[in-house]
C-alpha cells in the first residue's frame, strides 16, 4: 500500500525550515534536523526503505489511500485584496445581526472549550457544506459586495459579545455567520518562522475578509478548511 501524510497533518515551509500542524493534536511543532532531511527527501521522491520506515515509526506517515480531498486542505490562494481596505467597507450592524454575531461568537468559543480542535473543524465544514447545498444555482457566483457587508456587519458587531478577541474564535464565527447567508468562506491557519507565531483568518479566493492585506501577507498558509 502507498505511504501518504496524514490528514490531519500539514506542513509548509518557513525561513528554510519546515513547520507542521497536528490538527488531532491541535498544535504546531518542527522536526530534528535529521528527521526534517528524511522527510524532504520524501517530498522529492528520493527517501530511503530505511529513512521512509523512520518516518513511519515518528508518526508522520501511514500506509493507505490518501483521502482524495487531502490536496485541498494545504494550500490556499495568494491573498491580494482586504475587505477591511475596501472603500465600501463600512461597519454597520442591525439589531439582529448584532444578536446573531453574539450568538455565534458565543457557540464558537464554548465549542473550542469543549470539543476536540479535529471535530470543531470538521462540524466547521459540514455546516458549511450542507448550507452550500441550500444555495440555488442562479446564486452561486455572488460578488465581492455581500462578502464584504456581512463581515462589516460582523466586525461591527463583535464588540457586543463579551468574549475576549481571538482569531480562531472570530474567524469561525464568521465563517458560521457567513454560512448563514449562504456565503461559503474558507479558514487558513498560517504561520511566521522567527519568531514563530500562529494566526488565521477567514477568505474567499484571493479577498481576505478579516485581516489586513499586509498582515496575512507576513505569514505563510499551513492548512485550509
């Protein structure tokens, strides 16, 4: 059987050096000099029965079929507009999008506090997917202009919730209140190399929703949801 990385691993590369996520684990970590040699040999095709075997025993590997989606969940698009920087974006909230805002804020961060990271994301997606589902076909190729007045309405709204600003919290509560209005957004988890920090960020294609341009452009993308 075929040897793959697991999927849910991911790495990228950072200032030369190789950064992963364990999304089971929900943490990030570097490997050994040696064990990062055996593993970027493997990427390049050219690993050894013995340095492919020690791969296998650090858990980096495992033997079956790659899940056939795995290739989406790694990389995402350059990011070359803000929404924030966008001259129409201009923080409004009704009533009822400040209650929605709270609400999902709140779901957010009590499932982070109680659930394992891995389901979090997982639900993330189901809920996502089953209401792309929902969209009509006339509907699907919507503009810039909806993504980019619902998350003004969310941004506006956030200070109502009485939880401390977080970026995982935020971003999947905007991914959550986005899907609401049948406007599919995609999580990327990213990192810097030294200092190593961790950030993430809502996007559609190459428009980051959350984050300024200049800031998501200073890390580099690990994973995808």
């Amino acid at each position: 059987m075929a040897l793959h990385l697991r999927s849910d691993l991911s790495h990228c590369q950072v200032d030369g050096k190789l950064v992963f996520l364990d999304v089971g684990k929900d943490h990030y970590f570097r490997l050994s000099e040696a064990l990062e040699r055996r593993f970027l040999a493997y990427l390049r095709d050219d690993c050894s029965a013995a340095d492919t075997a020690r791969l296998v025993d650090a858990g980096l590997l495992i033997v079956g079929e790659a899940p056939a989606s795995s290739e989406l969940k790694y990389s995402a698009s350059p990011v070359r507009r803000s929404a924030m920087e966008q001259a129409q974006f201009v923080l409004r909230a009704t009533v009822l999008e400040r209650l929605d805002t709270v609400r999902t804020v709140t779901i957010s961060q009590l499932a982070l506090k109680t659930q394992p990271f891995a389901y979090v994301l997982s639900a993330l997606e189901v809920e996502r997917e089953r209401r792309m589902v929902l969209i009509p076909a006339s509907q699907q190729n919507r503009d810039d202009e909806a993504y980019i007045k619902a998350t003004a309405a969310f941004l506006a709204a956030r200070p109502y919730a009485p939880i401390e600003t977080r970026c995982l919290v935020d971003s999947i509560a905007l991914i959550r209140f986005l899907a609401k209005r049948r406007l599919p957004a995609d999580l990327v988890f990213a990192v810097t190399g030294t200092p190593f920090s961790a950030h993430c960020w809502v996007q559609v294609g190459d428009l980051v929703l959350n984050e300024t341009l200049g800031n998501t452009q200073a890390h580099t993308p690990i994973r995808v949801v």
